[in-house]
C-alpha cells in the first residue's frame, strides 16, 4: 500500500493544499492501466478506517501530522491508495481535541474518507526568568507578593499564564537582608517551571506621633519664670515605636510668652516623624511704679515757676519695658501756681 503524506505548510495554505492533493490523486487514477484487468471496471470506493492521535507542539508552539499518522489501515480490493489529511497544521489555539478528515483514493479515483481526533498538548514548561524584587510592608506590618513582581521576561511556546513565589508572605521579623525565594511560572496547559531569585523587605512607614495639650500656664507672684510639665507624646507604629522623645523636657522653666516643643518618634527600623504643641506662659502680674516727690516753693510776684523732676521709676517681676509720663506738665517747663497732678505709666 502506498500513502502520500502531506507536508506542513501555514495554515492559510492547507486547505488549497489538500485540494490539490485529492485533484491529483484523481487525475493519477484516471491513466491508462492504472487498474487491473480484474478490477476493471473499478467501482467500488476504498475502505478508509482512522486513529485518533496525540501530537504535542513544538518550541514554537506549531505541529503538523501527516496522513499515515491517523491512517489505521485503510486499503482498497484493487491496489494501492493514496492517502491526505485536513486540518494538518495546529498552533497553540488549537489544544485540545481537533477533528481532521483522512481521505483515502484508489487508482480508479473512487473516495472515501473518515475521520479522526488529533488531541494537541502542550508539554513544554515555560522559561522561567526572574530579577530579585523590593517589597514595602504596608501600615499593618505585612505584605503578600504574587510571584508577577519577579517576572523578569518570563517565556512560553504558548503563553504564560500565572505566577506564584514561595514563601510569599512576610512580616515585620523579615526587615533586613535578602531572602532566598522560589518562584513558579505556569502557562496555560498547566506547565511549570520554577527559578530561585531573593526578596528586600523594607519598612518605610513612619510611625504616627501624638501630642499632649498643655493648658495656660501664669506666671507665680514674683516669679519671672513658671516650671509647666506635661503628659508624655504617644506613638504607634506598623512594626513598633523605638522612643519618643522631645526637644524640652517636661517639667523645664518657661518664661512668660509662647514656646513650642517638638516631640519626634523613632521606630524599630528608624523612620521619623514629628508633632509640634505649644507652652503659653502668662504674666498677670503689673509692674510697680513709683512717682517722684516734688516740692515748690512759689516766689513772690512771678507769674509761674520753672519745675524739675526725674522720671518716675518701676519694678517688675521679669522686667519693665518702659515708663513714660502720659498727663502733667514736663520736668523743666513752668508751672502757673497751684496744684498738679502728672501721671507715669509703667509697662512690663
């Protein structure tokens, strides 16, 4: 028995191929002598009988078969037959289960055909490329990682399809150095291949700082300075507050005015942050304001005197600012006879 085989050509040209196939081995029979005597005249179509098969795609995610391959021995009374197959040619959206037709001709150019299943599969793992990654815990100290962060240019015959790294979660207790991690890179008929690479874990969360409300403070009668204290900033953190620390103490002295403090929280992986509060100091207490003592004796038959006098003075339990005579005639201007009143103020 003779077979003729297809050879694999795109899929755009199969079937125009297998036409040409069939005219042919037609055209073949149809020659003088093609048929013996005792089969002449030759009616009688040939027997096809067909397998189903099981052909993986190559590297390239192509097959071809030929018709001997689905050909389960088909045969003719009269001699020999020639054999073609359509569909031939399969790529990766042809996995699974694929019916082809097996046409088989004898020499008289009778025909008969039958048909078989070509089951495609995949049995090549994909290639597995992967770069170490860097990952950031999130505000709860933890972080779950797919495998795709790894992906480095990850190939398949067909088309990868998914990824998964082990371990692939981690804590605050994994801040530091590298990692050893094993990552799987699957394709779509379920191969897989793995790659061993590293992961970072980092903590770039700063912790969250807290700061008190100091009330009003007044100044102690005859004190220019008071000693404020307060209760302590709080800091929470993902992974754990390592201090809480501030610029002025509690329980220092504070002038009168307003000062603010700066609390700064550290955590166990040494990120920062900062909260301000302020310290209002009040002073109620006026300075003291002595006026001077002034005595004039008036001489007879002038009109006025000329008066001098100094500055009043002040005391102040942190410090007089000025004192300054705001009613009265001015120390060294004349005075009509009579009686005065000049008025200081004095300001702290």
């Amino acid at each position: 028995m003779t077979r003729l085989a297809t050879s694999p050509q795109t899929v755009r040209c199969r079937n125009r191929l297998f036409a040409v196939l069939v005219a042919l081995a037609i055209s073949l029979a149809a020659l003088p002598g093609a048929a013996s005597a005792q089969c002449s005249p030759d009616v009688t179509a040939p027997t096809a009988i067909c397998q189903n098969i099981t052909v993986p795609l190559n590297s390239a995610g192509t097959a071809s078969i030929n018709a001997s391959q689905v050909d389960n021995g088909s045969f003719d009374a009269c001699g020999p037959v020639m054999l073609a197959v359509s569909p031939f040619f399969f790529t990766c959206n042809d996995l699974g289960a694929n019916t082809v037709t097996l046409t088989v001709i004898d020499n008289a150019g009778n025909m008969s055909t039958c048909t078989a299943t070509v089951m495609i599969i995949d049995n090549i793992a994909p290639t597995a490329m992967v770069a170490p990654f860097t990952a950031s815990l999130d505000g709860t100290g933890n972080v779950t990682l797919t495998g795709a962060e790894f992906d480095a240019g990850s190939t398949d015959n067909c088309a990868v399809s998914g990824f998964s790294v082990a371990p692939n979660s981690f804590t605050c207790a994994d801040v530091g150095g590298p990692i050893s991690v094993t990552v799987s890179v699957s394709d779509t008929s379920g191969n897989v291949s793995m790659a061993m690479t590293t992961v970072t874990i980092e903590d770039n969360t700063a912790p969250v700082v807290t700061c008190p409300t100091v009330p009003l403070t007044t100044l102690p009668m005859g004190s220019c300075s008071a000693v404020v204290t307060w209760s302590p900033p709080t800091a929470t953190d993902n992974c754990g507050v390592m201090s809480v620390t501030t610029d002025i103490a509690s329980g220092s002295s504070f002038s009168s005015g307003t000062t603010t403090v700066t609390a700064t929280a550290m955590d166990v992986n040494g990120n920062t942050s900062t909260c301000t509060f302020d310290v209002v100091v009040d002073d109620l207490e006026a300075p003291v304001i002595t006026c001077p003592t002034i005595t004039q004796v008036h001489n007879a038959g002038d009109c006025g005197d000329v008066v001098t006098f100094p500055n009043a003075t002040a005391t102040d339990n942190c410090a007089v600012a000025s004192v300054v005579q705001t009613a009265g005639p001015a120390s060294g201007t004349v005075f009509a006879p009579g009686t005065h009143t000049l008025t200081w103020v004095a300001t702290d």
